[in-house]
C-alpha cells in the first residue's frame, strides 16, 4: 500500500473511528484513501473548526481526536486547534499535507513550514521523510499523545510520501510509564495534612484527564476538606457535596475564594496555579503551604513553590494520602460561607437573567448531558450556575479561550456520544466565529441544542470597558447582529426567540424536545455583569460584586 492508505489503516489499528478535516490538493492521497478506506470522516466548513472538533471529541469521549488538513492555509488554519489542544492538555493528532519534498523551501504552491510554525504549540511535530518511517512516526506521535500530560502531536505529511510505497514496518511505542510513588514523599504529604486546620482541596483539569474522579471524590471524603475547582476542574467532584464551594478564581464563587485565602494548607490535584486563579501570586493563599500533585514535574514551582510535589499518576497516589482530618471547626466556617454567600435567583422585572435561565437549564438536563461553551459571560455564568458530574460533560476553552470553540466542540461532542443531549451555550460574538459550522451539523443531521445568548455586545470585553476604561466602548457594540433565528432556518435548524422571563419555560421545553438540532435566540440586557470579579493585579478576596 502507498503512505496515504498506510496512514488509514494505522489510524484504524490505533482505535481510531472518527476523523475530522477538509481536503485539498497536498492532502488528495489521504482523501482518496478515506473514500473506501473504512474509517469515519466528518468534512467541517473549516480547518480550525475541524481542529475544534477534533478537541471536543476527544474531551467528550477520553479519546484521541483526530483533524486533517492540506499544506499552506489548512494547516495554519489548524495552528489555533493545536494551542487550544496544548493549553488544555488534549490528546490530538492532526496530520496536515505537505508539498513534495523536493519542493520543500522553495516557496512551492501552498508551502507553510508548518512544522516550524507548529513547534510552540504541540507536545511534539514531525515531518515524515521517508516512507519507511511512518510506522514508528504514526506510533510514537499517539504515545506522546496520550502519555504522561495529554497534548496535540502534528504529523506534516509530504505528497510524495502519501504516494510512496510503504515497506512492512512494525511500529514501536515509546509508552511513558507514571513513576512509582515515593515513601519519603508521601510521609511528608501525609505530615503535612495532619498538622493542618484549614486544608483545601485545589481541583484542576488534571483529575478528569487522568480518570482520578472516583480516587478524588473518596479522598475528599475521607479527609472532609473544604474543596474547589479550576474551570476546567468542574464535574470531577461532586457538585452537590458537603465540601463542593464552587470555582476559584477571577470569576469564581465568594466562598471558593475566601476560603483559598484563609486556608493553611493547599493540596493541588492536577492543576497549575494558573493566573485567573490566583489573582495577584504573591497574595495568593498567603498562610498556606502546598502539597502539589501532578503528572508534569515542570510545574512545580513554575508559579507557587511547594513543600511537597509528587510526579506520578493520581489515581496512585489520592488513594495513598487519604486520611481523617480533625477539622470539624473549619468545615463548620465554610458551610456557613456556602450558605451566606449562595447565589440569588430572583432579578426583578420582566428581561431574561441568564444565571436564571442557565439555571433552569441545567435543572432540566440529564446528568449524563454535555455541555459545550464559547467564551465569555456566558461561559462564565455556565461555569456558576450550571451543574456537571463529570468534567467530560463541560467543554470549556480555559487555557486559550477561545472564541468560537463551542460550536464545533459540540459537534466532536455529539459524535463521541450520539445517545447523549449535547448543548452549545454561546454568545453572539462567539457564535458568529465558526458560524459556518452550522452546515456541518445539517450535513451530519446532528441534534446539537443551542442556546444563543445575545446581548448585541463582545459582553465580557464590554465590561471590562465598563469597569476599568471609563465606558470607552470601543468595537464591541454588535448591535448589527443577523437575524440568528433565520440565519439558522438557512441551514435548516429550527428554531425561535425569547425576551422576557415568562417565555423561558415552555421555550426551553420546545429546545429539549426536538428531534433536530435547535437555536434557542435568548436576547439579554447588554448591561448585565458576571459578578464576582476579581480586578487585575488585586487578591483574590478583593472581589468585585456590584458596579462601583
């Protein structure tokens, strides 16, 4: 077989079913491989919305996704994919064509160096030069994939190559094997839980890649420590627990936030003391010493120093510092905080509040539900009130944020796990980023729900102009949105539009109970804040609550 049906076939051995990608002429032996190769491919309406795809499929699903692309536009047009895929730690190949090889540096038709370019935002890149290659290319880029901290791996594939003879090959894997646990560490560890009185537990994206939910949730109980979630953390602990207080973090709940601060010790579970969590570092949980659990040794210290970081597989090593803990007084003071600082439903008048709506929505979803998120106030108010059991059920672009992630994340999401509702909640700025991904969804006739929710602003950017750039609105009034409803109805989804808090209910019965994808058009007021906020360069439990 030549380069381009050996790849199909490698693609298949691997367990791969589904692929996501557009054609063009660098990539033409791979699409002619595709046609009767047996393995499933979904034509998205762009490059990066197939690399979107890709990264939802593999959150939803715990699998490897899979993109492809031609040289030159294509494969740039994946580069955004590849940065999401590496800031979220996901598990991506993507394979894009390349001019020939002896046309490579002659600035041929369509000629990127995409593998210089990819270099900064993948775990590792190839180019296959030799056809005799591709065997142990195709097997070490799904180790580096999926081992150790998951990430996106780029396979630049010349055409001469697709067209080349493959020799037999046997592929190799270079697995990369968790380390074992160390004694002296986990005494330390352990040491160090005793002696504290206000322990939290510091939730990251980490757990749900690492399938630790079930090993943190019995950690959890087992020491009753107060504990808190990254954005990407959500759904891995029990979100109706007695320990849960919500997310931390610039957005994140007042009892999230206040009791990080007034914590003396932090253990971290897969996650990096990212900067929307902290706030200011060097106020960040200023009594508190750390025990930092991670498969990537490369953060420890990167930001927070820790007394005790531990490299290794956390489904090893919860289990190995589970403990009862003597902190009745302590959980005592932050169930009080839950309870003071709870969230409120009832926004007087008669427009829609979205906390309320997205409340309501989640109310109504089956546990197993996915929702996919774009970014901005929606993602954050989906990431407040909405309620996951699993961070596989809530896709959010955290590392990168990236605008328009959510549409096409949907789509990857739906075609993981067709039998489960899948819901894109986005904005109106958002939406329009990858709105061409909605012929994808009518192509593959997928029920993807939509929530659209318009304030005719880029709503996050517009209060932060609001707040700290004196009301200087500069480009982000959308007040020359399209009719979303008809612009839908063109692909033909259906679906409506909703002003006031009365048409909530049945609107959303109507969104839930067709058998077709669907847009919900929420209108929203355009001067509706994400509340609380943590201001540039203050600590975390200077929160903003209300306009000043």
């Amino acid at each position: 077989m030549n380069g381009a049906q050996f790849l199909v076939q490698a693609l298949k051995k691997q367990g791969v079913t589904q692929v996501f990608g557009y054609p063009g002429g660098a990539i033409m032996p791979v699409y002619d491989a595709l046609y009767d190769g047996g393995l499933a491919h979904q034509l998205c309406r762009h490059e990066q919305g197939a690399a979107m795809a890709a990264v939802g499929y593999a959150r939803a699903s715990g699998q490897v996704g899979v993109c492809i692309a031609t040289s030159g536009p294509g494969a740039t047009n994946l580069v955004t994919g590849l940065a999401e895929a590496l800031l979220d730690s996901v598990p991506l190949v993507a394979i894009s064509g390349q001019v020939p090889c002896a046309a490579v540096g002659t600035d041929a038709f369509q000629e990127v160096d995409v593998l210089g370019m990819s270099l900064s935002c993948t775990k590792h890149s190839f180019m296959v030069t030799d056809a005799a290659e591709l065997g142990q290319v195709l097997a070490e880029a799904f180790a580096i994939a999926t081992s150790g901290r998951p990430g996106p791996v780029l396979i630049d594939f010349p055409k001469d190559i697709q067209l080349a003879a493959v020799p037999k090959q046997s592929p190799l894997f270079a697995v990369e094997e968790p380390g074992a646990l160390v004694l002296a560490e986990i005494n330390a560890a352990r040491a160090l839980l005793a002696a504290a009185e206000r322990p939290v537990l510091y939730v990251g994206g980490g757990v749900g890649m690492a399938n630790a939910e079930r090993q943190l949730r019995d950690f959890a109980a087992a020491t009753g420590m107060p504990a808190v979630t990254t954005l990407k953390g959500i759904g891995a602990l029990d979100p109706d627990s007695d320990v849960y207080l919500g997310m931390l973090g610039m957005h994140g709940t007042k009892p999230a936030n206040l009791a990080v601060q007034q914590c003396d010790l932090l253990v971290v579970a897969g996650a990096r003391f990212d900067d929307r969590v902290t706030g200011k570092l060097d106020e960040f949980a200023p009594h508190a010493k750390v025990i930092h659990l991670d498969v990537d040794a490369a953060e420890f210290g990167k930001r927070r120093a820790a007394e005790v970081g531990i490299t290794t597989d956390l489904t090893l090593v919860l289990p190995a510092l589970a403990m009862e803990l003597d902190i009745t007084p302590w959980r005592e003071h932050c169930a009080a905080m839950a309870r003071e600082y709870a969230f409120r439903y009832d926004h007087p008048g008669q427009p829609i509040y979205a906390p309320a709506l997205l409340k309501e929505l989640s109310n109504r979803l089956p546990e197993s539900s996915v929702v996919a998120c774009d970014v901005g106030q929606h993602q954050m108010w989906v990431a407040q009130h909405m309620r996951f059991t699993s961070p596989r059920n809530h896709l959010s672009s955290a590392g990168l944020g990236t605008m328009g992630f959510g549409l096409p994340a949907a789509i990857g999401a739906k075609m993981s796990r067709p039998e489960d509702e899948v819901v894109l909640v986005s904005g109106d700025g958002s939406f329009m980023m990858n709105v061409q991904e909605l012929g994808t969804i009518r192509r593959a006739q997928l029920k993807v729900k939509m929530v659209l929710l318009d304030n005719q602003r880029l709503g996050m950017v517009r209060q932060w102009q609001e707040l700290f750039f004196d009301g200087r609105y500069s480009e982000t009034i959308l007040s020359d949105n399209p009719d979303f409803v008809a612009l839908a109805a063109a692909f033909g989804i259906p679906g409506e539009s909703i002003t006031c808090k009365e048409q909530i209910a049945p609107a959303l019965d109507r969104l839930l109970a067709s058998e077709s994808a669907y847009l919900l058009h929420v209108a929203i007021s355009e001067e509706e804040n994400v509340w609380p906020l943590v201001p540039p360069g203050v600590a975390n439990h200077k929160m903003m609550e209300q306009r000043p």
